[in-house]
C-alpha cells in the first residue's frame, strides 16, 4: 500500500484470484476510516441527515463515486438514515477497494480518510 491518503487512491480491478485482506490489515486501514464498522466480511457504516432529501442526495453522490470506482456497495435507504455496506464479492471478503470507497464516502460525509 502506498502512502498516501487512502482517499485518494483508485480502486483496481478485482476479478477473484487474490486472497482478502487479513483482519490485521483491514484494522489498520479502519483506523483512518471514523465511524466505519467491521461487521464480519463487510466494512459498513450508517449515516444520518436533517431529511429525505439531504439523505437521497447523499444516495446519488453514493452512486457517483460507485461509478467512478467500477466498485458499488450495497445501499440501505431510510427517511433520514443511510447505511453503505462495502464487501469485494469476487473474493468473497474485504479488499483495498472497499477501504478507498469507504474513505471516498465519508470525504462526501465530511471526513478525512
């Protein structure tokens, strides 16, 4: 991993064949990554907003960054709550890729990563 700020790395094609990232690396990058969860082989976190609006705007700044990444996430959507459920499925666990999303969602959320 280089060192710079994981948010601003791009992700990189996964089609399998790789192991997933151990638990002491993904711990590590999950330092850098305030209010995201491991929760068994995904990387998630909920967040809240004042509206629906400010919620389903958020969605589609989501889905912007999803498409710029070739790299999508699972998106759970309440009135005013949103939970973004990373996981590489091509490797059956977590990859870098789920940690530069994670860091690129919460830069829209207003966190550093």
């Amino acid at each position: 991993m280089s060192s710079c700020k994981i948010a601003d790395r791009r992700c990189q094609p996964c089609e399998g064949g790789v192991a997933p990232l151990d638990g002491a690396a993904c711990r590590q990058l999950l330092a850098d990554l305030p209010g995201w969860q491991l929760e068994g082989k995904t990387l998630v976190r909920s967040f809240s907003f004042r509206n629906h609006y400010e919620a389903m705007a958020f969605v589609n700044a989501v889905a912007w960054v999803s498409h710029q990444e070739d790299h999508h996430p699972e998106i759970v959507v309440g009135y005013k709550d949103v939970r973004v459920s990373y996981w590489t499925h091509a490797i059956d666990g977590l990859s870098e890729n789920d940690f530069i999303c994670a860091a690129k969602v919460g830069k829209l959320a207003g966190f550093s990563g």
